[in-house]
C-alpha cells in the first residue's frame, strides 16, 4: 500500500481525491465537475486534472459524454443466459423505456427462412426498438415474429410496445409457451445508423446477439438481432 510519506504524484492524490467522493455518492447528479472548476477546487493546472481523470476513465468510474461534460459511469446491467427471459425481466421493469422505430409486417429475413417454417414470400412481424436503461440508449432490437405460430401475434401491430414486455404479452395475454433458445455473441464495430440510434460513435466496439426463441412444442416463433454498446452492457453464463 502506498503510504504519504513517499513522494506521491500530485495527480494521483487528486485522482484518490476524486474516487473516494465518486465510490461515497458525492456527485449527487453524477455530474463531475468540469476540468476549469477541479484546477481551481485543487489550484493545479489543468494537465494534471486531466491525467487524473484519465486515470478514472481508465478505471471505468467515468465517462465523458461529447457535448454535455464527464460523469459518473453507471454500472452496466448484466442478463443470465442460462434464463430465458427477455430484456424488460432482466433489467428490471422499472429501469427499462423503449422507443419504437418499427411495428408492422415485413418479408421474412433471410436467416429466419427455415427456421419459421414459412412460405418464402410470407410476412412476418418486425418490432424494431431502441432500448433503455435509466434513460441511456444501451440497445437496438429488431424483433421478427413469426406468426405462423399463432395470428394472434399481429395484433402486437395496434399495441404501443415502448412499454410492454414481448415476452410478457406471448407468455400472460397469449398463452404461449417458450421453451429453449438458441443464441450467438459476437464482437463488431456500430455501423453508422446504429450509432446515430445509439448517441455513440461510429466504429465503437458492440456485441452482436442473435436469438432464436422456441415454443414447447420446438417451433420457432422468433427471431431476433440486438446490438448492445460494449461497455454497457454484461452476460452471465451458468454452468451446471
């Protein structure tokens, strides 16, 4: 441990400063204040505040977000893959909104062709949404539904979905059944519209999910593509 009495950089004492107001909850809006405050809150210059704040950014205690200034970085949320559930059950209802880019019918995508069962120029049901955490783009979802499974299912096209669970309207409203997954994780970069969608920059690494949801009696009744900021966002594994 290090001890005062050895020399300690200057920009490192402001750094243990900052984290133990940051781990204490004492930037109640998460707000840290901006580099020309700290040089004047500690009279140093503002090279050394900002090594400070680097040495935090790289720790994960904060963020700077273009345009609106440094804050306190909230704990990514993390989802079990060893439970089928969807993302408002996970999260946590009251943590998750969601905004609505797409609800209406649409060809079926390549990749859910064989899986559905369909004829090729059938419809099927696209829920697109941007999903939140605490207010923050985290996510975006594209939700194809097979309907095939049960025609009740376009009835989700009349619903206002930025506040209802799928999986909850499938599962209680429905009656359906859903069984087992079968999912993929990957690495990519945030093309350019996801990242508009996202308020993140181009190229930033994110993880790709891709998910195919089954019934009881082994149907697939979906098939969705989710693409997750990084660093927002966690999955757990749980072997048995």
């Amino acid at each position: 441990m290090m001890s005062d009495s050895y020399p300690v950089p200057l920009y490192y004492k402001i750094y243990r400063d900052l984290r133990e107001k940051i781990v204490n909850g004492y930037f109640k809006d998460g707000k840290i204040p901006t580099e020309k405050e700290l040089c004047k809150e500690y009279g140093v210059s503002r090279m050394t505040i900002r090594k400070a704040l680097e040495q935090l950014i790289m720790e994960g205690l904060i963020e700077r977000k273009k345009g609106k200034g440094t804050f306190v970085k909230k704990k990514g949320s993390e989802e079990k893959l060893s439970k089928l559930s969807g993302f408002t059950e996970e999260v946590g209802r009251d943590r998750v909104t969601s905004k609505v880019l797409s609800n209406k019918l649409v060809r079926i995508p390549f990749e859910a062709k064989d899986k559905f069962g369909l004829p090729e120029d059938a419809l099927v049901l696209l829920l697109k949404r941007v999903r939140y955490i605490d207010g923050e783009a985290v996510a975006v979802e594209e939700a194809y539904l097979n309907p095939g499974i049960d025609v009740r299912i376009l009835k989700i096209i009349e619903m206002d979905m930025s506040n209802r669970s799928l999986y909850e309207f499938l599962r209680n409203d429905l009656g359906i059944s859903l069984d087992h997954a079968e999912e993929t994780i990957e690495v990519v970069n945030l093309s350019s519209s996801h990242a508009k969608l996202l308020d993140q920059p181009s190229g930033k690494c994110a993880l790709l999910r891709k998910r195919y949801t089954y019934t009881s009696d082994d149907k697939c009744i979906e098939y969705v593509q989710s693409v997750y900021i990084g660093d927002k966002f966690k999955f757990q594994v749980i072997r048995r």
